[in-house]
C-alpha cells in the first residue's frame, strides 16, 4: 500500500487525526459538501469520528483514501471505496469549493496518475 504520491504540484498522503481541523473545515462548508452523501458537519468530533472511520477501512483494506495537499495546504480529499467507488471533496486555500473553480481541473488534469 502506498502511503504518499507526489507530483509536481500536489501530494497525496494517507489521512491522520491531526488533519481533523482542516477536514472539519471543507466538511462543515455547506458549499463543498453540495454533492456529498451527507449533510455538513456540525461538529469537529463528527469530523474526527469520520478520519478514525477512514484510517480503519484504509487498513483493513476496504478503503484507499489520500488527502490531497497543495502548497502545504489540505484542500481535500480523493479515495475509492469498496474496490469500485471513487469519492472526492476538496476546497481551495481561499475557501473556494473547488468543484465550482475551473482551475481544479487544470489543478489535476494529467499530474496525477495512480498506477
């Protein structure tokens, strides 16, 4: 299993409990969370419960999920789960979700490869 992917532009890395802050934070954007499966956090412990439950199925197998980091900042996070789901949420440094910034896709088209 690989821990870290790195491009030029973005890095990759297996989500820590100290990462709940800035999780917490795309997670309680109403904005970010338009397209996910569950309503916006109300609280960083639910944000938390949910980065214990992710680092669990990433052991176990069941899950392969990353933060995604750009110029030292988490702005979201990508993974599949159950071997056939790819999952991704993310948010721009400024605040911006990034599902609404054009530049998102120029962001990622053709530097991040998972092989």
């Amino acid at each position: 299993m690989t821990d870290t992917l790195t491009t030029a532009r973005l890095t990759l890395r297996r989500i820590s409990m100290d990462d709940a802050p800035a999780m917490h934070a795309i997670f309680a954007d109403t904005d970010a969370m338009r397209y996910w499966s569950r309503l916006p956090h109300t609280d960083v412990a639910e944000t938390e419960a949910w980065i214990a439950k992710t680092i669990a199925s990433n052991e176990s197998g069941e899950g392969d999920d990353f933060v995604v980091i750009r110029d030292g900042a988490l702005v979201g996070r990508v993974g599949i789960w159950q071997n056939n789901e790819l999952g991704l949420i993310s948010r721009l440094p400024s605040g911006e979700p990034a599902w609404r910034a054009r530049r998102w896709r120029r962001l990622c088209n053709g530097h991040m490869r998972v092989v």
